[in-house]
C-alpha cells in the first residue's frame, strides 16, 4: 500500500522514510499522535521497519516532508515557547533544541534555516543550545502524556523566577 500511494519515491532506504513518514495515534485519542520514520522496507516480505513503536490498532497517516513547512514548524515550536516563558525571569533564559536526524537528512544545509528561525523567534534574550538525536521524547499538542517522536524538533525553556 505504501509503495502505492508513493510511487517510485520509495527507495527502501531511510531517505524514503525520511521524505514520506507516518503520524499515528489511537482512534479514540487523536492528540496523543506521533510521528515515525520508516527505517526500511523489505519488498519481499512485505515487512516495514520503523523507528519506534508501532501500536496495533492505530491509525495511520502518510506525510510528505517539505523544506518550507520543516523550517516554519521550527519556527512555530519556538512560539509557542517563547509565549509560555515568564515575563519576570530572573537572569538568564535557556533553551534546548533537540531535532531529530531525520530532519538534518531531509533538510540538508537548510537545516541551519530551523535554527535561526527558531532562534528569531525565542528573541535575543534567550540562549541556545541543541544537538541532534534519533528521535525525542515529549508531549504532543494537547497531550497530558509523553510519546517517542521522530523527525521533529523539540524545545524546552528553562527560567528563573522569584518565589
């Protein structure tokens, strides 16, 4: 069904998945949703490998990365921690910026784009610091639980306030 619906993009390899992963989430609960890179394919069996878990049951959604919309979901991620720091922070403010492989592999040289958008965003006062990982682990939009993510870029904002 994959190959199907992609076509002659799907390479087997990790740039397939890289381009064209999935978001999952239960069907009952569709903010708990996550995203995973397909890892590899193997044609004969018809067996897919991904990287993270892939619970029976539920649902499934093909995506296409995209440049543009890589470097403006970076952007939007910073936001939405830029608008839950304090106003009253005592001292410094840090950030940690965790970004998945997958968008380094997709993204290329452009990779550095999600940086300095991100950084706009979280303004001059705020310091940062990232790496990249295989996948990271936080709350989905609106979601009172952790998941495994891939391909995504993950901020948390530290501060000091008083009492």
């Amino acid at each position: 069904m994959y190959e199907r619906y992609i076509g002659e993009d799907v390479g087997g390899g990790t740039g397939s998945g890289v381009v064209y992963p999935l978001l999952i989430s239960p069907p009952d609960r569709p903010e708990r949703a996550a995203v995973r890179a397909i890892l590899g394919m193997d044609r004969p069996s018809g067996a897919m490998t991904f990287a993270g878990d892939m619970p029976e049951g539920w649902m499934a959604r093909l995506m296409r990365g995209t440049l543009d919309r890589l470097v403006l979901g970076a952007a939007d991620a910073a936001r939405q921690v830029s608008g839950g720091l304090p106003e009253n922070a005592l001292g410094d403010r840090l950030a940690l910026m965790v970004t998945c492989t997958g968008r380094l592999l997709l993204m290329g040289q452009r990779a550095v784009d999600e940086v300095a958008f991100a950084r706009d965003e979280l303004g001059p006062s705020v310091s940062c610091l990232g790496f990249y990982s295989y996948g990271e682990i936080a709350p989905a939009e609106s979601s009172l639980g952790c998941e495994l993510h891939n391909q995504t870029m993950t901020i948390v904002a530290l501060a000091e306030t008083e009492g």
